[in-house]
DNA sequence: AAATCCTACAACCGCTTCTAG
DNA sequence: CCTAGAAGCGGTTGTAGGATT
C-alpha cells in the first residue's frame, strides 16, 4: 500500500501532496478550520500543517469534512428534486445542491452519472431502433413546438424570501443540447406519492411529465444545518394559459433535448 | 482461484467568476 | 475602473472493491 504511487511522482515535482486524504490529514484539516474558521485556502494548508493545496484543502472540507454534511443513500424524495432541478437548469449542480441541506454538488453530480447516464451498452440493433424512433419524436416535438408557438412551457414562479425582492420567473425553454455523447442522462423511473413522473426514457421512451408534478415537489422547505447557508423557498408555482401540455424529454445518441432554463 | 469487468465516488484539472485592493 | 489571487464550478479521471467470467 505504501509503495511509490503514480500521484506521488506528480506530487513530488508539483511540492504537493495528492491523492486520497488520511486519517491524520483529515484530523488536521478539521482542527485548523474549526479554530481558524473557512476561507483563506492556500494559508490553511501551510499552518496545518499539511502538504496539500489550497485548492484539494477546500475541496476536502467542502465535500467530506464540513460539519452537516449528509451521509448515507440520497433518499427518493432527494432523487425527486433532483430530477426535476436538473430538468430545470440542467449540469447545474451546485445550483441544484443548494436545494438538497448536506448534498454536496460533486455528490448530486455523482448521482446522477451513476443512476441516469445513458446506458451506452445497448446493442447496434436497439440503437438502429431508437434513431429511428428520434426521427419521429423530434417530428412530434417540433410540431407540438410550434403549436405553442412559444419557448415557453413553464413559467415558475420562484421566491426567495430572505430576498423577496428577488422573486424570480423562471422560464424552461427546451433545446436541443450542444453537448457531448456522455452527457446523455436519463432517468429509469422516478415515483412521487405513488404518481410515476418520470418514466423510462432512457432506451425508447419519451417522459411526458405531467403539470401535477410540479406543486407537489416544489415546495420545498429547507432547513439547512449551517446557519451561513441560504434558505430558499419556492412557495408558489404558477403556470402560463400559453404554455404546452407538459415537459416532454426525449433522448437519443445524436440528438436529444435537454431542460435549459433562463432567469428573467 | 485468478483474471477481467463494472460501479461508485473521491479527487483532480482547467476554466470561470468573484472580490479585495 | 483594473488586476491578481482566491474561490467556485463542472467535466473528467483514478481507483477501490464488488461482481462476473
């Protein structure tokens, strides 16, 4: 276990030390920012005592040390808003994590790889199967598109109420994403009070996300462990007479569409 | 029993955004 | 304003350990 691992060749010549943290390293890191407080990275790692990073001491903290953190499974109610934050803003992650108390981005964006990336085993015959049913979703899509004849298939109503100022409407337009093959998630299942929401569209299925959905997970009330962190609450969803039948997500290998948001 | 494959997730890297001076 | 350094973000990689062959 010991030995000389490739990182520690890189760390030697960058004078830092990489990799997985111990035991005792986790203990200093711990103890200096209880006393010292968060912040000020690159000095934390010095006075520690620590041969890290300013940057990998952060990281450390942020995502393993940092008092109220969670532990343990993401629970289906988690999984629930992460789905649908994630259909709002998409790779948004600590964007969305803001909304999960004791997530961590780097967990939610874990998550979610893990549990909705695409299957990409799937035979050449199943994907010769679903390219040829993209074309005729994506003809549905752009006709339904156009009978609405806006971008506008939800308009949300977001409150911030340590800002009320800030009330925000929140409009999700769906485009057809520029991103790479591996970005290509889907969700397998998802129930919510025994409505299923989200349904296996991650072989040849479209999820048509019913409006319903939307006043049941959203209201959210957070009560975030750490009194430095915000707490939101999103108390009141309202929806346009304009506004299409619901979501409709569709994914594919070459082309898929993908939940984008823009705040105005 | 060993080799190989697979999954989950911690940690890194490069880039962007923020902030203090 | 401008700029440099710090903090933050998201994509990606490395790897431990479990499953499968």
């Amino acid at each position: 276990m010991m030995g000389m691992m490739s990182w520690e060749v890189g760390a030697a010549e960058q004078g830092w030390r990489k990799g997985p943290w111990t035991p005792e390293e986790d203990k200093l890191l711990n103890e200096y920012v209880n006393l010292h407080g968060e912040g000020r990275w690159s000095s934390v790692a010095r006075s520690a005592g620590l041969n890290r990073s300013g940057k990998s001491c952060r990281l450390r903290w942020v995502n393993y040390l940092r008092p109220g953190l969670k532990r343990g499974q993401i629970t289906p109610q988690e999984e629930g808003i992460i789905i649908e934050l994630h259909a709002l803003w998409g790779n948004k992650w600590s964007t969305i994590a803001r909304y999960l108390p004791g997530r961590t981005d780097n967990e939610i964006k874990n998550y979610w790889r893990t549990h909705f990336k695409k299957r990409e085993k799937s035979s050449h015959k199943q994907e010769k199967r679903k390219a040829q049913l993209l074309k005729l979703k994506q003809q549905q899509e752009n006709m339904s598109r156009v009978s609405s004849h806006a971008d506008t298939d939800k308009l949300l109503k977001v409150t911030d109420q340590e800002n009320p100022e800030n009330q925000q409407n929140i409009t999700v337009t769906m485009h057809p994403s520029t991103s790479t093959v591996e970005d290509h998630y889907s969700p397998i299942m998802y129930h919510h009070d025994n409505n299923i929401i989200a349904s296996n569209w991650s072989s040849d299925q479209y999820c048509v996300v019913d409006e319903g959905l939307w006043g049941g997970l959203w209201n959210l009330d957070d009560h975030p462990q750490n009194d430095h962190v915000d707490t939101y609450h999103i108390n009141k969803i309202t929806t346009t007479q304009t506004q299409a039948t619901g979501f409709t997500f569709g994914g594919d290998s070459n082309n898929f569409y993908n939940a984008g948001g823009h705040i105005f």
